[in-house]
C-alpha cells in the first residue's frame, strides 16, 4: 500500500506524462524539461529523478520508456505554425 505522499509521488508521474501528451507546445515543453532537470532543480521532493529513487526505478530506463510512448516530438502542422509563432521553431 502506498504512503500519502507516494501517491501525491504517482500523481505527479501521472500529469507529467498527460503533460507530455498536451496538444500546448509550451506544456509539452515544460513537461519534458521536468523529466529531464539535472543539478538543483532534480533535488526538490517531487523531482522526476527523485520519484524514480522514491519507487527503485532508474530514472534513465523510464525516462527512455515514457518518452517512447508518448506522441512524436515534430507534432501536427498546426502545431508546427504554433512553435513558430511562439519563436521557439
């Protein structure tokens, strides 16, 4: 049975993979950065790396499974047009 804060733990996990999946480009961005943070930004409680070390995962194995799952990085047309206008294409 999980503790309290594992499944806050699982919560997070869970939105950060919706998060990936999100039709916004800047969510999707911000999403993979979170799944990514090294140094300082990968020791706060709810740190991807951290959850990983909460449940005995290797954050690299699931890091690489999650992101195999999830929907292509290049998008939709539409979404193309959206990075341009947002400067980040």
């Amino acid at each position: 049975m999980l503790r309290p804060g594992q499944c806050l733990m699982v919560a997070v996990l869970e939105q950060a993979v919706a998060d990936l999946e999100s039709r916004s480009f800047n969510i999707r961005r911000k999403a993979r950065a979170w799944f990514l943070a090294r140094s300082a930004r990968a020791t706060h409680l709810f740190a991807f790396s951290r959850i990983c070390h909460e449940f005995g995962c290797d954050p690299a194995v699931l890091r690489a499974r999650i992101f195999a799952s999830v929907a292509s990085d290049t998008g939709t047309p539409h979404e193309v047009e959206e990075r341009k206008h947002a400067g980040v294409a």
